[in-house]
C-alpha cells in the first residue's frame, strides 16, 4: 500500500482552508474507500446534525485497487443524506477516482460552508479556492464543466464534479455530475453541494503509484484484463449495456409500467437495448481504467424550426436505471420524448431515478383527481406526454410554486401533502429502483 493511499485532504470551506493527515491505522483497517468513507463520516458528522448544515461533511474515498487494475473505477461519496435524514452512499466512476489517487490521497473531506459560492481546485500540492459567483445560477451543469475545462488547464487525469440548479436550490434529491456522464447520484449529494455554496470539484492527478513487484503486477494486470474483455459480462455491457435487460424483464412481467399500474408492455417495448442502440446509439464511453466501455450515448437529431435539413445532434446517456424512471414508468412510448427529457435531467442536475418515480406518481395523483391544473400551474401530466414532464422537472429544479417545491423533497413528503400514499413508490424515504420489481414477481 503506498503512503498516497493514507493521505486525507481535510477541505475547511468557512476558513479558505486545508490541511493534509495521514491514516495508516485507518485505510488498513477498513475494507476499501466505502469502509474508510464511512468511519470518517461516524467520526465528523455530529449526532442529529442537519444534512444542509455546515456541519454535514462531505467524504469522497478511494480503495486500495483504484487506478491499479481493470474495472476498480469507482469513488465513494458519504454524507448525511437531506432525502432521508439517513446515511448517504453514491458511488460514480468517471475518472474521479484515479484523479484523486494520482493527487496523493485516499480521501478528500469537505467541511463547512463558503460565504460566497467557490468551487475547489485540488492537485498535489492542496486546493486552491476559486470564485464561483458567475458560475452560480447557470441553466446547465454541463455548460459549468466546459467553462471550468476551459480555465483550469494543464496535464494530468481531470475530473469535474459539478452541480446543477437543482443542487443549488436545495432539491433533496440533486445530483452531482462527474465527465458530463457519470454521477454521484442517489440521495441528495448535490443539495449538499450546494447547502455549502460548492459548485464544483476539480481534482487533478498528476502522480504515480509505485509498484515493488512490476513484474507480479504485469502479470497479473494482464490476467485482470484478459478475464475481463472474454468474458460474457463484458460483452453484455459493452455491446448493448445495462438496456438489455428491458426485454428479459418485460418478458417475465417485471417491468416497472406506469407506476407499477402495470408490469410489461403488451408488445415489444419501446426501450429494449437492442432498439435503442440499432436506431440511436452514438458513442461508447468508458471509465478511467476501465476496458468495458459500457456506457452509452444515444444521439438525438432534433430538427431547428426554421432551418430546412439542419439538426441539433445531442448525446444523452442512458443505462436501464433511467431507461426505467423516465421511461417505463411514465408510461413511455417515444424513445425521443425520453432522450429529451433526460437530457433536461442530466443539464439540472437531478437524480434520474428519483425523479422518474416522483413524476409517475404525480401523473397517477392527476389521474385520480387528487392534482388539478390547479395545483399543477396549468399542466396536465398524462402518460408519456414529455413536453409536460419536462416543463415540470424544470419547475421541481426551481421550486417554483407549491406542488413543486414539495416534489422537490420527494414523492413521500407529496403524498404526505396530498394523498396517494398507497401509490407513492418510495421504502426508507429512497424512491424506488429498477430492479425492485424481482422481487415481487413471485408474490
């Protein structure tokens, strides 16, 4: 284990500060950058603190395979969680989780909040503080990564974490977007984020992991990666990822349909893997330090009004988790309608898969009458109809007006407010995931 690994970078936001410890007993005590994050969170985060109080730390961690082999890929983020005021876990890949080893830390710590809004320059030599005033209030977290590309140049592997509106208005369920694809998604990172005035986290690492066996580790890199790129798994998410999984689910009856008002589109449904990559698939990614390239960049040709045979090409990610949200259970028949309402998502900076089962539930609540155009500002959520959807997840990002500002907490505190408790899909106070449904299929 080399000394980098046992290095944290504490990050004081209210001071402009930083300091640098060493954890040996820590990082070779816990299992992985998921066991480190999680005792550091249990030793800083005060018993009954608010997650949107200065007091709630932020902890991204690494493990000891993390820019070494094939497919450890991923960064750990513990915080108190401002969805369920429980323990908050996400996990993005992305280039984060080299970025932050080849700096010469196993965890970086963010404490605090800014007085104005900053975001963090981190290297090896520490953090830099930057104004983040002009970035702040910006439609779209993709337009702050390439603004913040653009100035915080030089070598060395890079990583963005950013938020969007939805972060900076304090949605409980707000994302943060890492390399414009990936996420620390589920459990309300971003409102964190933005409860502290931090709009962005550029993490830069231009070191190296020193090596005693290179030859043991050549060896065994190669046999990694051989096993890796033969094997079945590796094709199924390289060729058609995670969507492959739509046609199988369907088949058995346990694919989420209109909030579970249904479990299977009577014919082949509009989101299979193989549809979506035969008539949109674009590009494939992969994860630093990942040979699988499994995800998945749909491109979306929309035509401009006024200009005959010229079209806006987009890439939109998508992965069965957001094919299920925005898809299935919003009853969806128009793969296009779901690439644009992802899209939207993805430029908030809200967690696909919350929002997804907070709009279905709201489209059963107006169904069943308990939501008017009244409580809705005029709109008429039915199923499938995106250009409603995404006018409304447009609102939840700005809390504007009262059903809004309560979808922005979540589809329990919405049934709370307004009924619908038999139908609001969320256990522990986490909306519901794709693949909850196999566990029911035999009840």
């Amino acid at each position: 284990m080399d000394r980098g690994l046992n290095r944290i970078l504490f990050v004081d936001l209210a001071r402009h500060s930083f300091r640098v410890e060493e954890r040996p007993d820590l990082f070779q005590s816990r299992l992985g950058g998921t066991g480190v994050a999680v005792e550091l969170l249990q030793e800083l985060c005060p018993s009954g603190a608010d997650p949107l109080s200065p007091e709630n730390p932020i902890v991204l961690a690494v493990g000891p395979l993390n820019a070494l082999f094939p497919l450890a890929s991923k960064t750990v983020a513990m915080f108190k969680s401002p969805h369920t005021g429980n323990l908050g876990e996400s996990h993005c890949g992305g280039r984060s989780a080299m970025a932050i080893r080849l700096a010469g830390y196993g965890a970086v710590v963010i404490t605090g909040k800014s007085e104005l809004p900053v975001y963090l320059v981190i290297d090896e030599k520490g953090v830099r503080f930057r104004d983040a005033r002009a970035l702040w209030g910006l439609s779209s977290s993709f337009t702050v990564g390439r603004i913040i590309r653009e100035r915080e140049g030089g070598s060395g592997v890079r990583s963005i974490l950013r938020i969007g509106r939805a972060g900076e208005n304090l949605v409980s369920y707000a994302n943060v977007v890492a390399e414009s694809y990936r996420h620390f998604g589920r459990l309300g990172l971003g409102a964190v984020f933005g409860s502290k005035h931090l709009k962005a986290v550029v993490i830069t690492g231009r070191g190296r992991i020193p090596v005693h066996d290179k030859a043991g580790y050549n060896k065994l890199y190669r046999q990694l990666h051989h096993r890796a790129v033969r094997s079945e798994l590796f094709k199924k998410y390289h060729d058609l990822g995670t969507p492959q999984n739509v046609r199988p689910l369907n088949a058995i009856g346990a694919l989420p349909v209109k909030n579970l008002k249904e479990i299977r589109y009577p014919g082949d449904p509009p989101f299979a893997g193989e549809t979506m990559a035969e008539r949109y698939l674009g590009r494939r990614l992969a994860c630093a330090g990942c040979p699988v390239a499994c995800i998945h960049l749909a491109a979306l040709r929309e035509p401009y009004p006024d200009e005959p045979y010229f079209y806006k090409t987009t890439f939109v990610s998508y992965d069965y988790e957001p094919i299920y949200s925005l898809g299935t259970m919003l009853g969806g028949e128009n793969p296009e309608g779901y690439l644009r309402l992802m899209d939207e998502v993805e430029h908030l900076g809200l967690d696909a898969m919350t929002c997804g089962v907070v709009l279905a539930w709201a489209t059963e609540a107006f169904e069943s009458g308990l939501l008017t155009e009244r409580d809705t500002g005029g709109l008429a959520p039915r199923w499938g109809n995106y250009d409603v959807y995404i006018e409304m997840v447009r609102r939840i990002a700005e809390r504007r007006g009262e059903l809004y500002d309560v979808l922005a907490r979540g589809v329990e505190e919405a049934a709370t407010r307004y009924g619908g408790e038999e139908f609001a899909l969320a256990f522990g106070g986490n909306e519901m995931p794709g693949y909850h449904t196999l566990s029911l299929i035999h009840i």
